[in-house]
C-alpha cells in the first residue's frame, strides 16, 4: 500500500490500528547499461510486494544516496554521510511523531551503510520503537540465492538485471567482465575510478535469464516480507 495512494484522512484511519512503515532507501547512479535509478527501483519494489499482503504502509523512497567514487560518472549524484543521517533521522523523527512505531528501512545500495547505525541509535533512543535496516539484495536468504544462480555477483552486472531495470532498446554484451582489482579503485579520484571501472559493471555476466531473477527476486520479497510479519517491540 503506497502512501502515494493514499490521503491524510486515509493515514489517519491507517495509524488507528496500525504502527508499521516501510521507508526505501535508494541512489541515483551509474548502473552500467541499467538504469540509473536501479537502486531506487529495486528499493521501492521489493518494499511494495512485501508490505502489499500484510496491508502495511510504504512511504516513497529516497533517491539519493552516498555514492562519492562514482561522481564521475553523468547522473551519480552523491549525499554526504553527515546529509544522509539527518535526513534519515529527520524522516524517523517525524514517523515518531505521527505515530509508527515499527519502521522498516529497506535499502538498496551499498553506499548507504552508514543508515544501520543511525537506525540502530536511533532506536536506543526510543523505547516503545524500533527501526530495522535491511539490505535486501544482500540478506542472507536471498543472498544465498544469488549465490547459487552465479557467485560472480556485482554492481551493474547480471543481479541487477530485472526487467524493471533495463532500459529499452539497449543491448548489454554477452562476454563476462573480469573483476576489477579494489585496490586500484581505493584512495583515487571519481575520474579515475570511471577509468578502471569503464562500463560500470564491476564483475560478472551482464545478464542471466529471467528465470533466475525471478528466484532471486522472489525470496527477496519474502525475506523483507518476514520482517515485518511477528514484529515484537523489546
């Protein structure tokens, strides 16, 4: 159920019987011959089809992410930490106060780790609340599944390829890419990071068949649905 669809007289009557939210949290960057709004996408989609048959609320995701070694890349555009935590503890603070208690976090990006902490300080803060972080395409389940469809895993290569990810009317290559070396990517300039990584697929296939994404993706949508099934406060 996407607040987008709802009005404030719907919320109201929401909140009278329930406490739980999803809030995605997302990026805008290079996703190699994906969209640029992959971790957006992926985020906010996931969050619905798990939160739709529990009747629970999902809030529009957030955009933008920390993203700084891929500045150089058109259309990547980066939060600073320090941004990110007060606008997540901002948007906490202001679920608080109308109400939700159990606020789920579902994010879809690397980048924005440092959200674990601040959802986790933030719950020490609030004893009659909690709000849990979770990386969906790296829990341990659906993990797991990727894992065992190809261990060759990375951004902007095949575990990103869902169909709500591409793009029309562009070819991705069909070779696998050799795994770029971190270390020549650590301490150097976005504009060099652009240069080893090329493309922006950071190892593996481009594309693996759509019945393998959809394993991926349907343990993906159960994993963050069990979350928020049997969601006891301490």
């Amino acid at each position: 159920m996407r607040v987008q669809d709802m009005n404030w007289m719907d919320m109201e009557r929401y909140l009278e019987k329930e406490d739980r939210c999803v809030v995605p949290v997302g990026c805008t960057e290079q996703h190699s011959y994906l969209s640029l709004a992959t971790d957006s996408i992926l985020a906010e989609r996931v969050s619905v089809e798990a939160a739709d048959p529990l009747g629970v609320v999902v809030f529009p995701v957030l955009p933008y992410g920390v993203t700084p070694t891929l500045k150089a890349y058109p259309g990547s555009v980066s939060l600073r930490v320090e941004t990110m935590g007060r606008v997540v503890e901002d948007a906490l603070d202001g679920l608080y106060e109308q109400g939700f208690r159990r606020i789920l976090i579902v994010n879809g990006h690397g980048g924005n780790q440092p959200v674990a902490q601040i959802a986790a300080e933030w719950t020490y803060d609030h004893a009659d609340a909690s709000a849990r972080f979770h990386n969906w395409w790296n829990a341990p389940r659906t993990w797991a599944t990727v894992q065992s469809v190809d261990p060759v895993a990375s951004h902007g290569s095949w575990m990103e390829n869902f169909p709500w990810t591409r793009l029309p009317n562009v070819a991705v290559p069909e070779e696998q890419k050799d795994p770029v070396n971190p270390s020549a990517m650590h301490g150097v300039s976005p504009e060099e990071v652009r240069r080893v990584l090329g493309d922006g697929n950071f190892a593996g296939r481009y594309r693996r068949p759509d019945e393998d994404m959809r394993r991926i993706w349907e343990e993906g949508v159960l994993e963050t649905r069990s979350l928020l099934e049997n969601w006891t406060i301490r």
